[in-house]
C-alpha cells in the first residue's frame, strides 16, 4: 500500500510527464488498428499504455494512474484518455463490439470535455470519479454543417 507521499509524488510526476497529452488504454489492439493508428495525423503521438503487461512494483506513475483509477471502471478498451491540469476525461473507442477506426480520435478529442464516460478529478494524490455519458453512447458529433 502506498502512503500519501507516494501518493503525491506519482501524480506529481504523472502530471508533469502527461499533462496536456493522451493516452490510449489496450490489451493488445485489434489487427490493423496500430497501424491505421499510426498513419492518421498526430497518431504516433499518443501514448499507449498495453495493460496486460502487470504493474510494477513500485508503480510507475502512468501504471499507478491506469492501474488504480481507470481500470476499476470497467470501461470498454481501448480507451482513449485526455489528460488536463485538473481532469482527465475518459472515452473508449468502441462502437458496438468493434474498435472504430482511429481516424475518429481527433472528432472525439474535440469533444471529450463535454462527451466522456467518466471524469477523474484531480485531488490530493488521488482522483475521484464523475460519471458522464452512458458507456453504450459513443456516438461522435463530426459537426458537420449540411446547409
């Protein structure tokens, strides 16, 4: 069990490494994803965390974050987290039973402070969870203007 200053000092370190950046939650991705991933403007540069490798002891501050807060949520995966000074803002990436396609990354990041499944406050070496839209909602509004 870790003490407060431990705590502390992960989400100080998990901030100053990931604030303002994001992060893709697996367990492996589904084929061609990766690659599709990779090939969309900006996809190399998120982060991607492949929870199947097990936590580290101590933890990481990345492993601490996913580990502690994001995986009890029992969100589908992937998961697509935005990473602020204050929030992070969750949103999996799953439309029915299939992943979507990458390229709809950037729609939901347009969006995800106000369409996210959950929003985990930042608090004193800990953050404490809102729920947002339903997980069977994932539509994404591509704000196009048909007039």
């Amino acid at each position: 069990m870790l003490n407060e200053s431990s705590r502390l000092l992960l989400q100080r370190q998990f901030m100053e490494r990931f604030s303002g950046r994001t992060i893709i939650v697996h367990r492996g991705f589904p084929e061609q994803f990766l690659r599709e991933l990779l090939e969309q403007a900006g996809g190399g540069g998120h982060f991607r965390v492949d929870v199947r490798i097990p936590e580290s002891t101590p933890p990481t501050p990345i492993e601490w974050v996913v580990h502690r807060f994001v995986l009890p949520l029992s969100l589908p995966l992937p998961l697509l987290i935005r990473v602020d000074a204050d929030a992070l803002y969750l949103r999996h990436l799953m439309h029915d039973n299939t992943a979507g396609h990458p390229s709809e990354i950037l729609w939901m990041l347009d969006a995800i402070r106000e369409r996210y499944h959950a929003r985990l406050d930042r608090q004193q070496g800990r953050y404490a969870v809102s729920m947002g839209m339903a997980v069977q909602d994932n539509d994404i509004d591509y704000d196009f203007n048909n007039d």
